[in-house]
C-alpha cells in the first residue's frame, strides 16, 4: 500500500511526463499532439474501468463541473455515472460524465465553440457526432491526464490518497513569486526560461534520424516551463485555505496583467475562452429591450468560440464584417454599419448591441486595433466583446484604458496547460442570480492548480516585458516569410511581406497552402521527415479558412451533405505556423528547409521506417504516462 506522498510522487511523475510531449489534441500533425491525443483519449477508458462500466454501451465525456450540471439536466439519472476530481480531493476542476451511448442528448450542445463541430457556415452547422460535441474548446488534457492517473493510483490501493494536503503549507510568495529564475529579466530571462522548457530535451524520430522536437503550433496550445508546472504541482498539495489565498492572488496579477481594474471589472475564473465567451453570450442573452431587435455584429476573422454562443439564442441576428487581405477591419466601415443601424434607424427596430470581436486572428495573425474599434463602438452605444486568446501571450492588453466590456482569454495559450480560462466582464453586466453566479464561480475555482499555474506564467510574461517578445516575434516572423516566399508552389495568406506598412501589426502566425498537396499531407511530412509540430484544416474558422481560399457557396452546401454521410473525411484547409516564446531561428531554419524537401514531391525512402518509429514512440509515451503499479 502507498502512502499519500508517494502517490503524489507517482501522480506528478506521470503528468511531467505528459508534460514533455504537450500539445493540443486532434488535427494536430506533430509527434506531441499525436501522443497528447492518444493520454486523452486513452482516458476515457480509465474512467470507465473505474467505475465499472462497459465501452460498447457509454462513452465519457470530459467537462467543468458547471458543464457537467448543465449535460446532468437533461438526463435521466439511471443513464449516466458523474466522477470529479473534486471527489478524490484533487483541485483540477475535471468532471468525468460517463453515459449511455444510446441517452446522449441530441441537437446542438450546451456550450458551443471549437471542437464541437465538425463542419460551419454562416447560416448552418454539422456538430460533432462524438464526445467532442459536448467538450467546448480546448479540454483541460493534462488535467483529465492526470485525474485518469490518480484513479489507476488508487484502483491499486485500499484507501483514498488524495483527500488532504500532504505537503506543509507553503506561502502564496513561495508558489507564485519564488521557485524561479528571480534575478533575471526581460532577454536574459527569455534566455532562461528557454533552458526550463519541460520536453525540450526530447528527440523524436524522422526520417533524417532523431531529432529535437519543434514546436510550431502555439496558437493551438503552447508547452510550459518547469517554475510553471512548479506551482500547479505545489498547489495541488496544499490545504484548501492556501488554494483560496492563491486564487484571490492570482484574480490580482490577472487584474494588472490586463489593466483591468477590479474596482470597475468582475474576473471570473473558467475552464477555457470558450465556456468564458458562452457565459458571456448567456448573460448578455438576459438583457431585455422590447422594443429593439438586438444584433450581434462579428467579423470573418473569428474563432467558431466567438461565433457559435451567439448564433445559439434565437432573440440574436448576427451580421459579419469583411477584411482586406491581410485580415484588417475597415474602421470606416464599422461606423458606416454602426450609424447605419445604431444612429439612422436605417434597418427598422435592428439595433447592433455588441460587437464580438479577436484581438488576434488564429489564421491570419492579425492584430486589429481594439482601442480604436472601442472608441467607434462605443460612440453609437454598442459593447464590445474581445476574445484575447490569441492576443495575451503576444501583445499588452489594456482592458479599462481601451473601454473594453467583455474579454477573455485561456492559459493554455500563454503557457500554463492546465485547464483555466477567464472571462473579464465590466461590473454590472453580469445577469446571474447569487446561486448561479456562485455555482460558475466555484465551478472554475475548483481548478486551483491551473490558476496558480496561470498566475505564475502571467508574472514571468510579465518580467520578460512585450517589448521583448514583439521583437523576437517579430524577427522570427520576419526570417519565416521570406525564406518561405522562396519556396516553389507555397502560397500564404495574410500580410507577407515584411516591408509591408501593416507588418507591425503582424503576430507570429503563418497560414499557407502548397501547390497540389492537402494540408494534412503537408503537415504530416512536417512532423515525419523534420519533427515538426503544425496544425492543418480550418482551425475552428472555417468562415474564414474558406473565405481565404475561396470556396463558394455551392460547393459549401455539398461539402455539407458530404460531412452527413462521411463524417470522417477531411475537407480542404490550410497549414499553419504559430510561433511561441520557447522558438528560435533555428526552428525556422528547420521548417523552411524541410518545407523545401516537401515542395519537390520527392517520396523519402525512409519514409514508412521513420512512420513506424513515430508509431513506437507514441506507445512508449503512453506506457511512461500509465504504467500499471
């Protein structure tokens, strides 16, 4: 029998494991999100030998214990079994719902966003047919990872091992502000932290032998560093009163980090952007005007988690703008269409309440100039809402200075994967009653080791200073689209031109296409001939993706019917590049020179010898993450 200490021991063993080979899970090309998605899916399982159920008649579904309520309601209680990790004394915020196959609900889901779908248009949508469809956004997967590894832990044992705190209580200071590189900052701390990347250390094979893993898909999610993994991990052994102080800290660093007064904001803690901006549309759904017919105002650029909640209330009509090429929004524009609707009565009692628009565009890497748009916003009375996912980790926000009314944002995109979004909301505009206010807050404050994961990374951002980061994003960037423009038959979209005026306002994310070979190919080939790391398809902007390439209307409408009857099969999309902290030139060196390789067509002979060792790899990365006691 293991004491608590031990099965802490093994418990964090495991989850720095899956640490060292991160990323996001599905249509992820790279040997990480390979690997990430086999310790997700390979939880499922766990849980249901758990409790004890059979896999051809249940399927579980992971979620916040808010998500779980709302799924739970709609069900009959005899066909579903609920476990948290809040029930082994584990502050992860995980809820396991395993129910029958034949009672899952049916029609669209309670929180819609990426991953829910399988297929968008403006007008319609083709959901998920599995689990995923019920898994908005970017599940919390090293923290289902690791609540399925504390059940293996205690299926070997007879009592429960993790009901109480086993570590002597260690000060908000010594977590949050300690246990790092502390005399350092700005270059020279990027420097050190590169040294702390978790997995950066790791060779995976290709067909050129093995080398250095390079992660080029930080828009999907990004790796974490080990004075990061650090707090998690000691606040996951403390006593619920240190957890307490440790998240009102935290609602503090988020507070300056985003110049977002908590005099004048609410920040609520979520599971991810997406059940952020879902609370938002829902609260803002409850505002009532009679007399008006509200409008949502988007724009082509956004992620289906800034689309989909809004579609999902049938008092909302939903407009978009267009962008120039480079993924910029025409500020005329948006005061002609706010005078039009908001000042001249041009379109009856339609009136545009909000405008749900990205900081940063996850396709295109465009920043829009959000002080401005608030300024036209709010002259015709309309607010705005800012999904800051892919804004955080690259550009300083300022909430209150820029009059934003809604923001929110995941760390699992600013370098803390463990399952913690926030929603920051102007005081006032939050229509909850107190039990349901009380029961969202709870629900994301149950996961206390990924907000002091998230506190800790938000302070190291902090130190390095955006300057800094702009101007290594920006270098990086620069090296990575001229040497692509080299290549033969590569195309890519957005600004690309790094003499272009509009370059500045240009983040470290490159989507492309080359000539005559899909992007799951290209991708593929990325990861086996150079260990590299991308994304392919539509990116959960399929809007988008589409727009840019050019599908039309027709061929939308069939692809529709297609995705009915092959749910399976791949549609047209793009390869995308995203860059993070933890890059170098040496990895755009890499990609360019592989991509090179990959335009001339030319089939490696080692190509199934190298496919055969990724296949290796995965399963001993598995093996390493569960191994049985």
């Amino acid at each position: 029998m293991k004491n608590p200490t031990d099965a802490f021991t093994d418990l964090g063993g495991s989850v720095l494991t899956a640490l060292k080979t991160y990323s996001n899970v599905h249509r992820g090309s790279g040997h990480n999100s390979i690997v990430s998605t086999h310790l997700f899916e390979r939880a499922r399982d766990i849980v249901l030998k758990y409790t004890g159920l059979k896999k051809d008649r249940y399927v579980v579904i992971f979620c916040s214990p808010r998500g779980a309520e709302k799924i739970k309601s709609k069900l009959n209680p005899e066909h579903y079994n609920c476990l948290s990790s809040n029930d082994i004394g584990l502050p992860l915020g995980v809820s396991a719902l395993a129910i029958k196959r034949k009672a899952l609900p049916k029609g669209a889901p309670f929180l819609t966003g990426g991953g829910t779908t399988s297929l968008i248009s403006p007008k319609w949508v083709v959901w998920e047919s599995g689990p995923g469809r019920f898994e908005a956004g970017t599940p919390a997967i090293i923290n289902i990872i690791a609540f399925a590894r504390a059940l293996q832990i205690m299926s070997k044992t007879e009592n429960e091992l993790f009901p109480h705190p086993i570590a002597e209580n260690l000060s908000v200071s010594e977590i949050l502000y300690q246990n790092d590189p502390e005399k350092y900052s700005g270059k020279e701390l990027l420097t050190e932290l590169r040294q702390a990347l978790i997995g950066g250390d790791i060779l995976v094979p290709t067909t050129d032998g093995y080398k250095p893993y390079i992660n080029l898909d930080n828009s999907a999610s990004t790796p974490t560093f080990k004075p990061i993994w650090s707090a998690a991990l000691q606040t996951w052994q403390q006593s619920t009163e240190v957890q307490k102080e440790i998240i009102n800290e935290v609602r503090s660093i988020c507070s300056g980090f985003l110049g977002a007064s908590l005099a004048e904001y609410d920040l609520i803690f979520t599971s991810n952007t997406t059940e952020a901006i879902n609370l938002a549309a829902e609260s803002f759904s409850r505002d009532s005007e009679k007399e008006i017919e509200p409008l949502i105002l988007s724009t082509l650029l956004e992620h289906s988690s800034n689309d989909l909640p809004w579609r999902m209330f049938p008092q909302f009509s939903m407009i978009r703008m267009n962008t120039d090429s480079g993924g910029f929004l025409d500020l005329n524009e948006l005061e002609t269409i706010l005078a039009a609707y908001n000042q001249k009565g041009d379109h009856g009692k339609k009136r545009i309440k909000i405008l749900a628009v990205s900081g940063a565009s996850n396709v295109l890497g465009t920043f829009n100039n959000l002080e401005e748009i608030s300024r036209i916003v709010h002259k015709y009375d309309t607010r705005l809402l800012v999904d800051a996912a892919q804004l955080a980790a690259h550009r300083k926000i300022e909430t209150g200075r820029w009059n934003i009314d809604y923001l929110a944002f995941s760390a699992h995109k600013v370098y803390a994967p463990f399952g913690t979004g926030v929603l920051v909301i102007r005081k006032n505009l939050l229509n909850f009653n107190s039990s349901e206010l009380e029961q969202i807050k709870s629900s994301g404050e149950e996961n206390a080791g990924g907000i002091a994961a998230l506190g800790k990374a938000l302070l190291l951002i902090g130190r390095i200073g955006f300057e800094v980061i702009r101007d290594e994003e920006q270098y990086l960037t620069r090296r990575a689209l001229q040497g692509l423009s080299q290549i033969e038959g590569l195309k890519m979209y957005g600004v690309k031109d790094p003499m272009s005026p509009d370059f500045a306002q240009k983040g470290g994310v490159i989507a492309f296409t080359l000539r005559g070979i899909m992007s799951d190919k290209v991708a593929k080939e990325l990861a086996v001939r150079g260990g590299i790391g991308v994304r392919y398809g539509c990116h959960c902007a399929h809007i988008l993706v589409k727009h840019i390439l050019g599908v039309p209307p027709s061929l939308q409408r069939f692809q529709r019917i297609i995705a009915f009857l092959f749910p399976r099969l791949r549609f047209p999309g793009v390869a995308r590049v995203s860059l993070g902290i933890e890059n170098t030139e040496k990895d755009i060196d890499a990609l360019i020179h592989v991509l090179g390789k990959i335009a001339t067509r030319t089939r490696d002979p080692k190509q199934k010898e190298a496919e055969s060792q990724i296949n290796d790899f995965v399963k001993a990365a598995e093996m390493r993450v569960y191994s049985e006691l």
